[in-house]
C-alpha cells in the first residue's frame, strides 16, 4: 500500500517516558471527572482527543475507549469530535486486522457526521468513507470497496484537503476495475487520480496512477503508448536511492509490455531486476508475482513449456495466502499440460484452481449466475472455465472414437463461459471494454461452435453464433427500450448527460494534448461519465422495468426464429468466420442446417473477390471475375440448398454482396435473378427491430444539399433535387429540402419525427479508423455524434452517399458504419451503399425501389425488382455488378406500413365511391315507372 493508504494509520508520537507520564495524566483525568460523577466540557474533550493523538497506537488503545465511555455516561452531544472519537477506534482495530469491529467502529463516525446538524463534519465524514473502503479492501471484498470508495470520491472532490485521499482512492479503483477487466473505467480511474496528483504535486501519486493505466492500455492493446509510461516511471523512481514497491511494479509493467512486442531478452532483463527489487525490500509475494510472470512469457511466447513449469512451481510455493495469485499460476500450469497434451493432469490443475476459487462448475444455472455476480477478478475465472471446456474438447477430438460424453463435458463449460461473458458486459458500461471483450471470446464461441457442430446440435449452434455478434448494437436496442420505460423528467436527464458529454468530446478533440485547457477540458469529461455511470445506475437499481428492459440478454430460439421466418416466407444464412474453419448456418422455415469448411480457402477467394466487385477493374477481368463470384458461390450458398425465394443474411467479418454470386462460371447468372437478398446484423437484432412510428409522425423527408460548403470541396450532385421531388410525389405530404436549405440542423431536429427519411448527400468512410461522417451543406455529421440524437420514429432512412456501410470492423461485432449508427438508434431498415456508387446510377435505382416499395413490395423485393429494371434497359457497362450492386438493404424487409395505409385509405374511398354510386342508380331506377305490356 502507498504511503498515506489509510487515513490516519501513521501518527507522529513522543518518546516512551513522555508517553507513559502524559497517558497517566490522561488516565487521572477521565477517572477524576468518573469519580465524581462529572462531565466535562465539549470543549474539554476536543482537546483531550488532540493530545491522544499525538501518543503512539498502543496508548491510544487504552485512552479512546476511556474517552468513548465518558461521552456515553455524559451522553455528550453526539457532534464531530464524538465522530472522530470513532473514527479512530476503527482505524486502531483495522491496525490490528480485526475487520469486523474496524468495520462496525468506522461505520458509527460515518453515522454520526452523516447527521443535518451544524456541529458535523463533512470532510471528516469523507475521511471515514476512504477508511472503510481499504478495511474492505484489506479484506478481500473487492466489491464493496469498490461502492465505498466511489461514495468517498464523490465527497472528497469537494475538500482541497482530501486531494490526497481522492487520489489515492481513484488508484484503489482503477486496480479494482483492473481486476474485474473493466479496462475503459480502470483508465478513467487512473486519469482521474493523475488530475488530482497533479493539482497537489504528488510525483509518487501520478506515477501509481499512471502505472494502473498503462496496465490497461497493455491489455487492451495499445503497447506503444503503456511503454512510454512505464518508461518514464522507471525513470522517475530509479533515480531514487532507495529501492520501492513502485520501481518494482514499474519494472514488472515495462516487462510484460516487452513482452507483448516480442521484444524477450529486454523483458526477461526488466523482470529480473524486479524480482531484485522484491528480494531487496523483502517482498515475497512480489518475488512470487515476477517468478509466474516469467513463466508466462517461456509458455505463451517462447513456447518453452518445461523452462515455464519450472518458474510456475517455483512461484506456487511462495504464493502465500494470495488466493487470486494461486489462481492464476494453477491456471497457467494447466494450460502447459493442455498444450503438451496431458489432458488429464491440465483437467486436475484447472479443478484445483476453480476449488481455491470456492466455484463450483456444476451448480444449476440460477446459482452460478449468483455466485459468478460475486467473484471479483473474473477474467481468471472466465479464463479458467474456458480452459477446462476446451481442455475436454480437444481430449474428445484425441480419442479413436470420438466421446460424446467428452463433447458434452466441453459444452457444459461453453455454456457457464458464455453466461459469465453476458454478466461482464452488463458489468462494463463502456463501449471500449465490452469491444475488447467481444474481440477476446470470439475463439471462445469457435470453439463452442465446434463443440454444437459436433454433437449435431443446431439450435445450440445457432445460440453461440448469435452471442458472437452484434451484441453492442442489441445493447442499444435494449437501452432504447429502457428509456420509454422512463419517466419523461428522468429520460430527459440522460439525454442532457449524453449531449453534454458529447459537447466535450468534441471540444477535446479540438484541443492539442498537453496543454491546460486540453487537461482541464478532459478532467471535466471525466468526471461527467462518472456522474452519468452513477445516474444510469441508480436508475437500475430504482426502476425494476428498466433494469429488465436494458439487460434482457435472451437469444430467440430456433423453432421462434423458423415461425418468424416461415410469416416471411424467407431464410435466414448466417456466417461465423473463425481461425480455424468458417461456418454456414441456414435456418429455413422447417429446415436447419450448419456446414463447416475450410476458413484458408473461403479467406483467400474472397479477399480477391470482394476488390473486384468496388471498382471498374470488373470490366477489365470480368472473366476472373466470373470465376471467383462463382467460387464464393459454391463455398457460401449451393451447400446449404436455399428453398425460399427471399433470403436474409447476417454476416461475419465481410460484408459480401450475394447478389453478384453467379450460379454458373461461364456465364453470368446472378443471385439476383432468383433471390430477393436483405442483411442483419443477427436474428436477436432482427426480432428487436421494430416499426416504432406513430400516429404523430410525418410520412416523408427528403434531403439534397446539391451545393455544398466550398470548404468540403466535394462535387455537386447535380440533378439529385429534382429525383427527390419525384419521389416526393408518392407520397401524400412529403417535406423536401434541397440547397441551403439541407442542413445538419434540420436533419437532426425534423429526421427523428419522419417515418421515411432520404439523403442525397456525400459520405466518407474508411477500414483502417477514420471515423465515418455525412455532409449537409453546411456542415458535417460524425458517426459519434449520433449516440446523443433522440429517439427516432423512423421505419427506413435512405443513405444515397457513398461509402456508408464502410468503417472499422470490430471482431465479434461487425463494422462500425453510418448505417449501424442509424441502426442503434432504433431505425429498423436502412438502405445503404458498399462502395462508391455513381450518382446516375444511385438516382434512377433509389427512385426504381421507392416505385416498388409503393406498390406495397416488401423491401427486399421492391430493392430487387429496381436492380432488374435497371438490368432490363441498362447498356452492357451498365449490367456490371460495380454498377448497381453497391446498394442493399440492411434491416427490416417488411413492406413499408406508410404505403399499407395509403392505399388502404384509398381502397376504401374507392369502396365508400362505388357504394354512393351504385345506391344513387338504384334509386333513380325505382323511381321510374314499370313498363306496361
């Protein structure tokens, strides 16, 4: 622990003598006022608590419980100094690690300066929170201190004299989220504690701060940056002539960073002089930690798996009564055994590591959910249970026959791995921890896929390819859900804390690092997600509907899917693309089934494949062309024998546009001919999405700035205004804004009350990070900004730009594209483009699908049928797939309900017309007189 880790734990005293004769004085006083039945004054015993303090531990331990009993007889107003009477009797006992009374004492101050009165302590009050929160801390109950230690920070910010403390205190909860693999808050924590070290100029505060965050930014991938900062402390503290727990931890931190970049003999060098350090300063779990590290590098990096169990047996037996640490060494020892193919002696390491842990992998699933709720340091656990399940898988795959006793072991395992990740991404609020989550277990649900492939069970297959993706975009879809839940007051609250903090992150961005106004910008920034992580979760815990609407986790079943599908007329083929083998998944109205293939061959087709279908390169080698879309064709499709002319497609990794797949390859014979295609994300995203207009929204908004800023210098997209106006026209009240008049503004305040939204616009996107933005003709719009927009009543919004289903691929959950960000917003269909598109081209397809879509066509359907008007007058440049391929429909396929109610309105006029003329005729008829013969 850092010096100052528990307030008041260090207290200056006199010398023995002096001690003994003022502890006397002490004593004679308090058996004085006792002895005659007196009670002092308040102020009398405010001074008598300063002068026990300056006494050592084991002379207050006789003076405060003397003090404490003649409050009580006196029954003395209960006000500060009472509090801090307390205060120090729980910090006396945690000295003596008795937790249970360090506890029940420093919870009576808390008590007692948590009063409305004028004569208590604030700041105090505060103090007791940080001392509670490390007795927790000290023991073991990481959940706990991590609560207390949040109330403290909040309280302590507002004393210039807890700087400290805060300090200290955002380093014990940057550890704390460390340890439950929360790495996005942990470097939040950190940054906060760097501020406050920074505003009191405590270099050995930073350096502990900044130490937590380049753990986390060596975890989540970032090595270059937690280099320079482990660098720069080894600096700091190497310098010093006496050697420190933080120079160690320094050096142990540039090790492992080392490692990670392959960089082995400096890594190996930097843990050596750690374990120096620890032997120096007599540290034996230290020396323990660096001896397992080290072992870690000969197994995972040097696969050197005999030198590796040497150094883990080593630190397993001077581990101690670190059970976290045991943990982790039983753990890595199993993993030896695995690799070497022991699979016996690894299954034996991994039980003895879930026995330290007390974590029974047998018990049903409602008590595993508690019990998993309440295991600090997950990923060891997850880890562990991974390990045990594909420890059983391979063991199955090793035997002659293959065991499907084994093979069910493995699924056990998969199946409580799976529910742990479910709790750690309700656990991790921040996007950047649940993507490092998603992006670290997509092995986890290949395995687990495999593991269903082999015990022939679909449905169990079809579960984990659902849990491997767009999982982030179904969280959004449930928090959306949540927030109609809502009081307005409260919903309104979030939105102001989202748009504020998006109002920074902007600004930052703005802003060079480094200088005050950047620091200070950041540190506000900072402190808001932690005040809207505290809204957000007293929202959880105050509204039981919120909380169920915004963690329902539940993946549809199979036999739901095959009846929505069978309404639809439709099948659903899903991909999972692995390390080892791709799967193909294709769930029909009454038939399942699941292909497995080689992912080497499917990879290398399609990487020459997809560059041909973005660009005019087609025209030139059509023929190769040809070749490899017939090739995609043969892997993807033709083995999973489509029997429904609608065909929906969620996909992994690449998005491919199956209607260019041809079924022959001599001649072109494309999907598009026999199949009307849409994408989804995933089933679960599918069945959440739905129509959400109502009665008051409008019917149609159309934007086309045409002219844009000259300081986009992008082209004018001539003709765009008048193909709006023309589509306009199906519609009964259209709104149409073209020119100066497409702006930002008006997007983002008419868009969410508009049932059909269309952009004629300019877009740019890329895969290698930029993020990806749309033009107005005034301005710009980020893919991040729309995180803050309000909810939207949209059914289908129209991205006639380029490039807008192009961005960062996230494994394990799709491309991060202006598409999925309209889909986050809860817009159940988008249509949007793969690459480039040509305006002429884009126009006259986009007007072709509203044409159909009007004649009440499913999405899907009316898409396809535009593409083959196009085909049917198109030139022989034209019919390139380039052409008219890169537009498709990701989403909702369902007919648009704008149109259903149109023209039932006009139907039944119709109907209502023909009555009033029909009874008019009969009654002109009656009147006449009857013919006489």
């Amino acid at each position: 622990m850092m010096p100052g880790g528990f307030a008041g734990a260090t207290l200056p005293f006199r010398t023995r003598r002096a001690g003994w004769r003022f502890c006397g004085i002490l004593t004679g006083f308090f058996l004085f006022f006792e002895g005659l039945g007196q009670c002092p004054q308040p102020e009398m015993i405010r001074s008598r608590y300063d002068s026990l303090m300056t006494l050592d531990n084991d002379r207050q331990a006789i003076g405060f419980p003397a003090l404490v009993r003649l409050c009580d007889r006196c029954r003395l107003n209960r006000d500060s100094t009472y509090a801090k009477i307390w205060h120090r009797l729980g910090t006396l006992a945690y000295l003596k690690k008795d937790y249970p009374t360090a506890i029940d004492y420093t919870r009576r101050a808390i008590r007692l300066n948590s009063q409305k009165r004028n004569d208590v302590s604030p700041s105090f009050l505060a103090k007791s929170y940080f001392n509670l929160g490390n007795i927790y801390l000290d023991q073991q109950d990481f959940r706990t201190a991590r609560l207390v230690f949040q109330q403290f920070v909040t309280m302590g910010s507002r004393y210039p004299e807890r700087y400290e403390l805060v300090g200290l205190a955002y380093w014990h909860l940057a550890n704390l989220f460390f340890k439950e693999s929360d790495y996005q808050k942990s470097i939040r924590q950190a940054e906060l504690g760097v501020s406050y070290a920074e505003r009191i100029g405590n270099a050995e505060l930073m350096a502990a701060n900044l130490t937590e965050k380049a753990n986390c930014l060596k975890e989540t991938g970032d090595n270059a940056q937690a280099l320079q900062i482990v660098n720069q402390i080894v600096l700091l503290f190497g310098s010093s002539p006496e050697p420190s727990i933080r120079l160690a931890n320094a050096y142990s931190s540039q090790a492992s960073v080392l490692g990670r970049l392959r960089r082995f003999g400096e890594a190996l060098k930097s843990y050596e002089k750690a374990y120096a350090v620890h032997v120096q300063i007599q540290n034996p779990a230290g020396q323990s930690e660096v001896t397992s590290n080290i072992g870690f590098l000969y197994d995972n990096y040097l696969h050197q798996y005999d030198k590796a169990l040497v150094q883990y047996r080593k630190a397993l037996e001077t581990i101690a009564d670190d059970r976290y640490g045991r943990v982790r060494i039983l753990s890595n020892i199993g993993e030896v055994y695995w690799r070497k193919k022991n699979y016996q002696t690894a299954l034996r390491y991994f039980q003895q590591a879930l026995d330290t842990l007390h974590f029974d992998d047998r018990q049903k699933p409602a008590e595993l959910t508690r019990t998993i709720r309440l295991t600090p340091y997950k990923e060891y656990l997850l880890t562990v249970i991974q390990n045990k399940a594909d420890t059983w898988l391979d063991y199955a795959k090793s035997r002659p026959r293959n065991h499907r006793v084994f093979f069910q072991e493995a699924l056990k395992r998969y199946q409580i791995a799976d529910q742990m990740i479910d709790i750690m991404r309700f656990e991790q609020p921040g996007q950047q921890s649940k993507l490092y989550w998603r992006q670290k277990t997509h092995s986890m649900y290949e395995r687990a896929i495999e593991t269903a492939y082999r015990l022939n069970d679909s449905g169990l297959a079809f579960h984990f390819f659902e849990k491997s993706r767009a999982v982030l975009l179904s969280d959004k879809l449930n928090e959306l859900g949540a927030r109609q839940e809502l009081p307005p007051q409260q919903a309104q609250q979030e939105q102001d804390f989202r748009q504020r903090i998006n109002t920074m992150q902007n600004a930052l961005s703005e802003l060079k690092p480094g200088n005050r106004s950047y620091d200070s910008t950041r540190t506000v920034l900072l402190t808001e997600q932690e005040k809207l992580d505290a809204f957000l979760k007293k929202l959880e815990q105050e509204n039981p509907t919120y909380y169920r609407y915004k963690f329902d986790n539940t993946v549809p079943s199979l036999s739901r899917l095959q009846n929505w599908l069978n309404d639809r007329k439709s099948t659903l083929v899903s991909y999972f693309v692995g390390d080892s083998a791709l799967y193909s998944l294709a769930v029909g109205p009454s038939v399942t089934r699941l292909v497995r293939q080689s992912v080497q061959d499917y990879q290398k087709v399609v990487n020459e494949f997809l560059p041909l279908c973005a660009t005019e390169r087609q025209n030139r080698q059509f023929g190769r062309f040809l070749t490899l879309s017939h090739q995609v064709y043969n892997q993807l499709l033709k083995p999973l024998t489509l029997t429904t002319e609608r065909v929906i497609v969620s996909p992994d990794y690449h998005f491919i546009p199956f209607e260019t797949l041809s079924k022959s390859a001599n001649q072109p014979d494309f999907l598009l001919n026999h199949h009307a295609f849409s994408y989804g994300y995933s089933a679960t995203v599918l069945l959440k999405e739905t129509e959400r207009s109502s009665a008051k929204s409008s019917e149609f908004l159309g934007l086309a700035p045409v002219h844009f800023n000259q300081t986009f210098q992008q082209a004018t997209l001539t003709g765009s205004d008048q193909v709006l106006a023309n589509i306009g026209e199906l519609f009964s009240h259209p709104t149409i804004l073209t020119d100066q008049a497409a702006t930002r503004r008006a997007f983002r305040t008419m868009a969410p009350n508009y049932r059909v939204v269309q952009l004629f616009t300019h877009a740019e996107a890329d895969s290698i990070g930029r993020e990806p933005l749309l033009y107005f003709a005034d301005s710009t719009l980020r893919l991040s900004e729309l995180s803050d927009d309000g909810p939207y009543q949209t059914q289908l919004i129209v991205l006639s730009a380029c490039k807008t289903s192009l961005g960062v691929n996230q494994q394990g959950e799709g491309i991060f594209s202006l598409a999925r960000g309209f889909a986050t917003l809860g817009i159940p269909s988008v249509l949007t483009t793969l690459w480039s598109v040509e305006d002429q081209a884009t126009y006259q397809l986009t007007e072709r699908f509203y044409y159909h879509l009007s004649e009440g066509l499913p999405k899907d359907q009316a898409l396809q049928q535009a593409k083959l008007d196009w085909l049917a007058s198109a030139s022989r440049a034209d019919q390139l797939p380039y052409r008219w391929a890169g537009l498709i429909l990701v989403g909702n396929a369902e007919p648009l309900s704008v149109y259903h109610t149109t023209w039932w309105w006009l139907g039944g006029g119709f109907v209502v017309i023909l009555a009033l003329v029909m009874g008019r005729r009969f009654r002109q008829r009656s009147r006449k007189p009857k013919a006489v013969y």
